[in-house]
C-alpha cells in the first residue's frame, strides 16, 4: 500500500498488533505512517473507525491466504491440517485486534467487524469441517462450535517464532487436527 490510507492502516495494524489496541495513541499511528494527525482523520473520522478498516482490511486478506488453505489435501483431515498451519505460521492481527478493541466499538463498527471475521476467517474453516461431514470423513457435529474450538485450540501458536517441543507449524497443526479427529482415549 503506496497510498497516504494504505500507510496510516499499515502503520496502526503495526502498532496495534505489537503494542495492543490501549498501547498505541493515533499521534504514534501518524508517526510511524510519516503523516500528521490530522491527515489520519481526514481518512478516519475517529480512532475507532480507523480500527474497524484494520480489522476488517487484515481479516480480507488473510481470508483469502485461509481459502486456499483450505483446498490443499484430498482428505478432510489434510485440509484441516493445512488450514491450521496457516492459521499458527500466519501473523494476522485481526481476531486479536477484534477481541480486544471490540468494547470501543460501535455496534456498527462491531457488526461489521464480526461480519468480516465470520466471511474471511471463520467460513473456510468452518466449510472445511461441513465438507468432512457431508462426504462421512467427520461425525456429524455442531461444525462452528467446532470451528471454534480450533480458533481456541491454535490461538496460542498463531504467530509465535517457536512452537512448543521444538515443532514448527505442520507439527502442531498435525497434532492437534490428530487430537481434535482421532481423540485422546486409548
């Protein structure tokens, strides 16, 4: 993004995703994006508006990193892995910048936020698993429950340099679709 816009949400996902949405002020977005503060409300009415097009921007384009995750493998099983791997080696801020900023959103800005999440992040998963069980290779199960379940089973290694034992993001990403699918009994 060349455009004065594309910098200053460049610059507050940065900041944000770094700092948390409390530990960066819109003066630090429009310094690290080489604009002045009012530059950044010439674009964005208020700071809440300036989140809601991070989160929205950010959860879009890695949608489309997760849809074509989601297509790699022949198996339910392999696509679910995959999604999950990207899910753990990706460095997307957006659910974590929802989570967080939500409360200083509008209820339109947070309707549009979630609708985002929920067309970019949560869909390919969730189809991923209603695949699995229409074709017989999943249980048939409450499928964004389960989505969710895996959102909070990976969000621990989403973004982290080092995976725990030493993994990287296959790893993990096998282990737990093997826990979620084949079950932890004997």
């Amino acid at each position: 993004m060349s455009t004065t816009r594309g910098r200053v949400l460049q610059a507050a996902n940065r900041l944000w995703s770094e700092r948390g949405v409390r530990g960066a002020s819109l003066d630090d977005i429009a310094r690290e994006a080489a604009v002045t503060k009012p530059t950044v409300y010439y674009y964005f009415p208020d700071r809440s508006a300036l989140l809601t097009a991070v989160i929205c921007g950010v959860l879009e384009e890695h949608g489309t990193g997760l849809r074509t995750a989601s297509r790699r493998g022949a198996r339910a099983r392999d696509r679910l892995a995959s999604v999950l791997a990207y899910l753990v080696t990706t460095r997307c801020s957006g659910p974590r910048l929802l989570r967080d900023g939500a409360a200083g959103l509008t209820v339109d800005q947070t309707s549009q936020a979630r609708s985002a999440f929920f067309r970019h992040f949560f869909s390919p998963v969730q189809q991923v698993l209603d695949e699995g069980v229409r074709t017989g290779e999943l249980r048939q199960m409450d499928t964004a429950f389960a989505t969710q379940v895996l959102f909070n089973l990976v969000d621990p290694w989403t973004g982290r340099e080092a995976a725990p034992g030493g993994r990287d993001a296959q790893q993990v990403a096998a282990e737990v679709v093997g826990v979620v699918v084949d079950g932890i009994g004997v």
